[in-house]
C-alpha cells in the first residue's frame, strides 16, 4: 500500500486526466476545431505529395497549434501525424497510443500545468512559479502571475510555512478576481459524460423531440417523468456552449 503522499499525488493526476479527457471530446466536436483539423490534414496530405513545403507545412501546423493550445509537430523527421486525431475519443487515443507516450503527454501539457516549481543554477533555491514566462532575476512579474520565492534554509516549521504561502496565494487571488472582474468563468466538474450523449444523440437524430430525448437519457431511471424533456434540453444547450469554445475553459488546477 502506498503512502499518503503517493495516493494524494496520484489522486491529483486522476483528477487531472478528467479535465483533460473532456475538454478534448468537447474540442473535437467544435465546428471550428472540426473545421482546422481538416484543413490541416489536407494541407499535410499536399506537402506529402511534394505540392507544399516542409516550411510552409509546419507554418500551417503552429498556427492550428497556437489556435487550439496544442502542441504542433517539429520540422524533420518527426514533422506531421501522428497529432491528435479529431475522429477518436480520449480514452481511444490512451488506448492506440499509450497513456504516457509522446502524443497524450503534449496534449496534457496543454491542459493546465499553472503551477510549476523551478531552480536556479545552482539548485539552491526553489520558486512557486504560475506561469515560466515571468522573470525571476529582478522579479519582472506580469499583473496575472505570482512568484512566491522560498529560501529553505530559513525554514524552522514547514506546516506554518505551507499556511503562509496557501494564505498568500488566498489573498493575490481574490486580489485578482477583484481587479478583473468576469475574466474566468469558473468551470464545475458536471455531468459531462450525460451532457456528451444528449449533444450526440441531438446532433445525430436532428428530428427528435426533448421528450424522446430526455426518454432515452433519464428513463427508466428517472422517477421524474415530467421534468425529463427540461433536462435534456438543458443539458443540450450546455453542450452547444461547450462545443463552441467552452471548452477552452477546462484547465487544472
């Protein structure tokens, strides 16, 4: 059996993977993502045919890249697919791919990662980082990132230690939200697996009813027979605004 420390951290990564599998189904199903992917597919398929240089190619395939927050394959050898393929689920891709090859572990540097630990040369000194972009040597820090530096050495108890800094991160935080006001909507771990098989069923029997629908999902498990087409509904409507760039929201922590 595995320590504390061992079952919270992979507890934190099953977390994790949650968020990462459903803003990709989500991603997948958006008409713009839809309609990039297949636009770089095609532009792959004229550079391999000779009709489109690597440069141009790998042009197209960083801006697909900066568009979705997806990493874009490298010039040379390793130019082009495999990426991320529109066509199949998370928990396909895990599977053909393998859940700790080069493919899946790009995709879940996108995801979120706010929070990163560096070093200095020296190893000497260790920095709660929120994003690598800010400038350690004469603390240049963006309005939007915290920089929490920690001398180890002057360190005389760790749990007073992680209170401060837990306190300190509650304070630039509500700080933050308080100067910008409505910048992140705060996305709520839901029913997204249901939210997914309403949107789906909807978009692929375009004549049914919420009430065939919301039938088919919450029936016979549902005792509520009157408020299943509200639901089904509701839960449609909440799949139309994750497709369409919702989303982009899903980042851990």
């Amino acid at each position: 059996m595995g320590d504390a420390k061992d079952i919270k951290i992979t507890a934190i990564f099953e977390t994790k993977e949650v968020w990462i599998k459903y803003r990709w189904e989500f991603m997948r199903r958006d008409p713009e993502f839809i309609r990039e992917f297949d636009k770089l597919s095609d532009s792959y398929a004229h550079y391999k045919e000779g009709d489109l240089s690597e440069e141009e190619f790998y042009n197209a395939a960083r801006e697909y890249g900066n568009a979705f927050d997806i990493a874009v394959p490298v010039k040379g050898p390793f130019l082009g697919p495999p990426w991320l393929d529109r066509h199949k689920s998370y928990e396909e891709m895990k599977q053909e791919y393998g859940k700790n090859s080069l493919a899946m572990q790009i995709f879940d540097a996108f995801i979120g990662n706010t929070v990163r630990i560096i070093r200095d040369s020296n190893n000497s000194k260790s920095h709660l980082l929120r994003n690598t972009v800010c400038a350690i040597d004469g603390l240049s820090v963006p309005d939007d990132h915290l920089v929490i530096d920690i001398d180890f050495s002057q360190v005389n108890q760790i749990h007073k230690l992680k209170e401060l800094v837990s306190l300190c991160i509650n304070e630039e935080w509500k700080a933050f939200r308080k100067k910008h006001p409505g910048l992140h909507e705060k996305i709520n771990e839901s029913d997204f697996e249901v939210i997914l098989k309403v949107g789906d069923i909807k978009e692929g029997e375009k004549g049914i009813t919420w009430t065939e629908l919301g039938n088919r999902i919450y029936g016979p498990y549902d005792s509520d027979k009157n408020n299943r087409a509200d639901k089904a509904e509701q839960r449609y409507n909440r799949y139309e605004y994750l497709i369409r760039g919702g989303w982009r929201k899903f980042r851990f922590p």
